[in-house]
C-alpha cells in the first residue's frame, strides 16, 4: 500500500464501451489522477488536484499516456520457456515443445524460477492481471500465486487437469486427483488478497468425461471460482474432439453436458463456433478470449469479433503466452487490428485498448476493479511514452488528435514503451527490469551448435 500520490500525465479514461458508445463519447482525457491507499482517488486537472492534495507525492509523466494496466486474459506462465517455436500446428506443438516443457514443473524450483521471470516480464509490458493456465502439478499454482501475491498482482490461475491417455504419461492426473488437488489450491488461495481461482481443465481431447464431470461437480460446490479452458482453436482439434465424444453436438457440449459452461466460464480462441454454440455461450453469459498473435502464429483461424460483439459476448484479448508470440499486449492489440482487417472489420485504437483493458477485465468477472481508471478501482496502471522509437515518434508527430497519437504505439510499440508500471499505486517498473537484468540459475544463452 502506498501514500497518496498526484500522478500527473495525459491519464485517458474509457469511460464507455467503445463497441456499444459513438466514439466520441467513449473517452474523457485527463490532465492527473490521483492514488490513496492503493485505489484512484481523483481524476482532474493538475491546478484542481494539486489544490485538493497539497500533501500528495507528485510524479510527473509529462506527455506520456496513462492507461489501466494491460490485462491479459489467457496466458500459459508455463510456456515462457518455449515462446516462438517453429513451424508447427496446434496437436503437433503441444507434443513436441509444450508438453516436455510442462513436465519440468514437476521440479517446484523451476516452477518458482519460470513464475516470476513470467511475472516480471510482463510487469515490463505494462501487464498488471492475467489468466493463467498452471502445469497439472499444484506446486506450479503456488509459484504463480505466490510471486503475483510478492508483487501486489491480481492473478486468476488454476492447476491444469489432464486425465486421458492423449496427454504424455508423467503429464496425467485422474478424475479423482485433479478434483482433490484443485479443491485444496481453491482452499489454500480463492479469494486470498488478489488470487482468483479457475478450475482449469486444458481441453476436452485431454480430459476424460469423469474428469470433465468431477471438474463440473466441483464449480458447482465453488461457483464463484472461474473455469477456464479451450474451445475451437483448430479444425483438426475439432475434428478430434468429435471422435472422443461422439455423442456431443458440438465442441462447446463436450463442456456442457459436463457442468462446465457457465457465466464464470472463460473459453480461450473459440473461433470455428457453429450457431449453436454462440446462441449459448450468448445466453449463460460466458466469456470468449481472443488471442491474435496465436492464433496467427500456429495458424489456427481469424476470430469473429464483430459477429461475436454482436451477440454481447464478454470479449477478452489475450497474447496465449508461449502460444502466441508476444507477452506484450502491445502487440496484441496490433495483431487484433490485422485479423480484423482481414474480416474487414478494422478496430479503433480506443476498441483495441478497451479490450486489452476493460473488455479482458468484464471476461475476468472483475471489472469495477480493474481494467478502468473509474473512482474506487485498484490502481494497477501502465505509462506510455508514445515516442519510444524514432520510427514512432516521427509517426506520432503528425498526430492531429489523441487517437492518431496513440495508434502508431499500438502498432509498433514493445516494451521499449513502458516508462511505468503501477501495481495499487505501487511503482513496479525499474524493480522487474534490474531483475530480469540478473544472470538466472538456467544459462541466458548457450553456444550454438
Ligand atoms: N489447447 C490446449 N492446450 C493448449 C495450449 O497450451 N495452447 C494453445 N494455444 N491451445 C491449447
Ligand atoms: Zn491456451
């Protein structure tokens, strides 16, 4: 928890849906905002805020943009290791670099090792929250929650459940083992400070239907945990799920006939939906996460999100870390705005940032919280510098409104962005950069062969 403290910049605050409000009015810019006791106190301008809190710390920001932190919405911490592996699909990467990486959790040190690296890179990309997939050990959950609780992070994670033959042997649990495990993290961490868990079944080509069935049973006993999993990534892994469940109309039913569709429901990709699936997901009021650089990156498909945004989904981005191919929802929201160009259907600036910010948080369950800048939500924020290049600041200069100023950092901005990264009004910035500038027990590089 921190003093107060008058933070001073160009704060833009969504203060609507900009899928929903005429764009105009979707945005209020504001001179400063202010923190006390780790939540926004205050928007305004400087000579008001200054006025009401003579006593605060001032941290001046100059021209740089102030936004909520990024949240990422669907992310596996566990991947960090294998980011950007070459040339394969979606069964073929999991088997040849996911699943052997996942095995190594099996050792809590590297767990603990893997879950702050992960931790403190994202801090570096402006990301204060995630969702997060965790290995099926259930010491992996307690690296995470455990290095998001030393960094003041809100993380919604749980232990990945895998009980069929599909998945490796050393990488199973069963029906029974998952659901004991996964009750004891939601006793152990649900509801502790930040921690949020989701009963976190991978997929149903890794599940069997006991497993599916007892992981139901136990978000029935726990509804207010989340659950998370996947849901039409890829044809062929649809193609597969109807030959394990030949009796479920569709992908989504292999979830539903199991207690495993529902309003706390996130359902990461979701592209090659058929009517009958968005007609529910539309009408329990599920959650669908997109994520772009994956989905381009292993080829999986471009999402519908005008045809979704329509039906009133809650819509989260996310970058699918080591799937996708950033942890930077800079790059995300750039790769979002690609696959809406090729749906002609090109986002605005202020959608991108809504859904790297409020959308992702209402996919959460946490808005009011965070993903906003509104009085009384935690202040998890990020700082950019919307001339961190040569090549955008030239680009920037031209700018004749806020959003041509902000657009070239979405689109060719990384962490090089980032003058700050607040976590409940806690500078975490320069902290998570001088220990990722620290030599780590696994070797930074090693000679090529
Ligand atoms: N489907 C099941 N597991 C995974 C995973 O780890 N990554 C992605 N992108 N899709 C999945
Ligand atoms: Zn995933």
């Amino acid at each position: 928890m921190s003093g107060t403290k008058l933070i001073l910049g160009q704060v833009l605050d969504l203060v609507a849906d900009p899928f929903k409000a005429p764009l105009g009015e979707a945005h209020v810019l504001h001179e400063a905002l202010v923190v006390a006791q780790g939540k926004i106190a205050a928007l305004g301008t400087k000579a008001n805020l200054r006025a009401a809190y003579p006593e605060a710390e001032i941290l001046d920001h100059g021209h740089a943009l102030i936004l909520p932190g990024f949240v990422d919405a669907h992310v596996h911490f566990p991947q960090t290791g294998i980011i950007a592996s070459w040339g394969k699909r979606l069964i073929d990467w999991l088997n040849s670099y996911t699943f052997p990486e996942e095995m190594r959790f099996g050792d809590p040190a590297y767990g603990a090792e893997i879950a702050a690296l992960y931790l403190d890179l994202v801090l570096c990309h402006g990301t204060t929250s995630v969702t997060s997939f965790c290995t099926i050990h259930p010491a992996s959950v307690d690296a995470l929650f455990t290095a998001a609780q030393e960094r003041g992070m809100a993380v919604v994670a749980g232990k990945t459940c895998m009980d069929r033959d599909t998945a490796p042997p050393g990488l199973r649990d069963t029906a029974q083992s998952a659901y004991d495990d996964s009750r004891a993290l939601i006793e152990r961490w649900h509801g502790k400070g930040r921690a949020t868990y989701a009963i976190t079944p991978r997929f149903s080509p890794t599940s069997t239907p006991d497993q599916l069935a007892a992981l139901g049973a136990l978000w029935a006993e726990h509804p207010s945990c989340l659950m998370q999993t996947h849901l039409s990534e890829q044809t062929d892994e649809i193609a597969w799920v109807r030959g394990l469940y030949p009796q479920a109309r569709d992908y989504l039913d292999t979830y539903e006939a199991h207690g495993l569709l529902g309003a706390g429901g996130l359902y990461g990709h979701a592209i090659h939906l058929v009517a009958r699936e968005i007609d529910r997901l539309a009408e329990v009021d599920a959650s669908v996460i997109h994520c772009p650089t994956s989905n381009t990156f292993i080829g999986s498909g471009l999402f519908d999100m005008a045809g979704l945004q329509a039906r009133g989904l809650r819509i989260g981005l996310a970058t699918d870390t080591g799937g996708g191919s950033s942890f930077s929802m800079l790059r995300t929201m750039a790769a979002a705005y690609e696959i809406g160009q090729l749906r002609h259907a090109p986002l605005h600036a202020a959608q991108l940032l809504w859904l790297a910010t409020a959308g992702s948080a209402q996919a959460q369950h946490q808005s009011g919280d965070i993903g906003t800048l509104a009085v009384g939500s935690v202040a998890d924020l990020c700082v950019l510098d919307l001339a961190s290049t040569p090549a955008i600041a030239q680009r920037a200069q031209r700018a004749n409104d806020i959003w041509e100023a902000v657009f070239p950092t979405l689109m060719m901005g990384d962490d090089r962005a980032l003058i700050e990264t607040y976590v409940g009004g806690v500078a975490r910035l320069s902290a998570a950069r001088a220990r990722l500038a620290r030599p780590r027990s696994s070797p930074r590089s090693a000679p090529l062969s």
